[in-house]
C-alpha cells in the first residue's frame, strides 16, 4: 500500500523528469548559419580532430564554414603578393578548413556593417576579403583572416550529424573572436559536457561561454 509520504516521493520525482526533459540545452540546436558544429570523438584523422566549425551556409547544395580555433603561426602578409595590404595588422592567420587553400576568408566584428557585409551572428559578418582590407582597419580584435574552409556536399553534413561525428552550438560573437580561440573547443565540449547531464545548466549560464 502506498503512504501519503510515497505518493508526495512519487510525484517529486514525477515533476523532476518532466522538468528535466523540457530543459533548456537538452538537445543539439539544428544546423543553421551562425551554429558552430563542435567535433566528437567520433571524428578521426588530423583534420577535423578538436575543430570548430563556424557554419556559414547550410541547405539543400551543402554546406561550408570555418574552423575558427585554428590559429597559424603564420602572418597573413606572407601570402600576399602586396604585403603592404596588411601593413599593420597584428593578427595571425586562423587554418579555415582544408577546402580551396589558395582561398582567403574573413570575418568581422562591428556595428556598423558595410553594404556587402553577410550577418553571421551577433554582430559578426562575412565580407570578401578584398572588401575587409580596404574598408575595415587592421585590428586583430575586429577582423579575423583564413585560409581555406570546411565544406560538405548535399547530405554529407546530415550523415555525419548521424553517425554523431558533430554537436551543434549555438554560436556567439565572443567564441568566434576569442582571445584564446585554441582552448574554444574544450569550452564548448564541456558545455556539452553539461547539457547531457540530468542536473545541467544551460549553457548560457556557464562561466566563460558567450558575451
């Protein structure tokens, strides 16, 4: 027979499962422009391994992004044909991803986008490098340089979405342009980390992820 006291037990715990599967962070947002697709374990070889994807364009054609923790230790103006382009810029070069790596990339930060300027997140865009170089000044904490990107073939992302190989985050400005973009893929795994978790904030709530 049940008591009084079990049956106040049992609905506690009624309450509590119900509060945990409608918890913010319970699942992976869906691939969008402005997530980040944020390697597993399940990812093999050296590419891709620890990687954030920045995804910039997802849909029926494909999809492409930029890995956005992996800094060079090279000066974007030793590829240029007129390095005084980029005279003045402090910033390294960040590897975008193994796609077209005679390409250069670029995301800004401003509130004041120019025309041809893409919204990414937040107050992030992607503009043509050419463009970015011309109009934007050469500050490290605004402009973020690539080469190459990381691209998918129509269903190719949805395949490794399925066999576990990403998560997806919701992006932030802050993350994008980190000061310390190589440790941004041990943030977001252990945001992760803790949205699996029965008893998990949401990620918003931890320390250190997003403005």
């Amino acid at each position: 027979m049940t008591t009084v006291s079990g049956m106040h037990r049992i609905s506690t715990l009624l309450m509590l499962g119900a509060c945990l599967v409608s918890a913010p962070g319970a699942a992976d947002e869906a691939p969008a422009r402005g997530t980040f697709l944020v390697a597993t374990g399940e990812i093999r070889g050296d590419l891709f391994v620890r990687t954030v994807v920045l995804l910039l364009s997802y849909d029926e054609t494909g999809a492409m992004g930029l890995v956005v923790n992996r800094p060079t230790d090279v000066a974007p103006a030793e590829l240029m044909t007129e390095p005084d382009a980029l005279s003045g810029y402090s910033g390294t070069l960040f590897w975008g991803g193994p796609v077209q790596m005679s390409s250069l990339w670029t995301l800004v930060r401003t509130d004041s986008p120019p025309d041809d300027a893409v919204p990414v997140v937040d107050d992030v865009y992607q503009l043509p490098f050419d463009d970015a170089v011309k109009q934007l000044p050469m500050n490290p904490e605004r402009l973020r340089l690539f080469i190459g990107y990381a691209g998918w073939s129509p269903g190719q992302l949805d395949r490794e979405l399925l066999a576990g190989s990403w998560h997806v985050v919701r992006a932030t400005a802050s993350l994008v342009f980190s000061t310390d973009p190589a440790g941004t893929w041990e943030r977001l795994a252990l945001v992760q980390k803790h949205r699996v978790r029965s008893d998990s904030p949401p990620a918003e709530n931890l320390v250190g992820y997003g403005d």
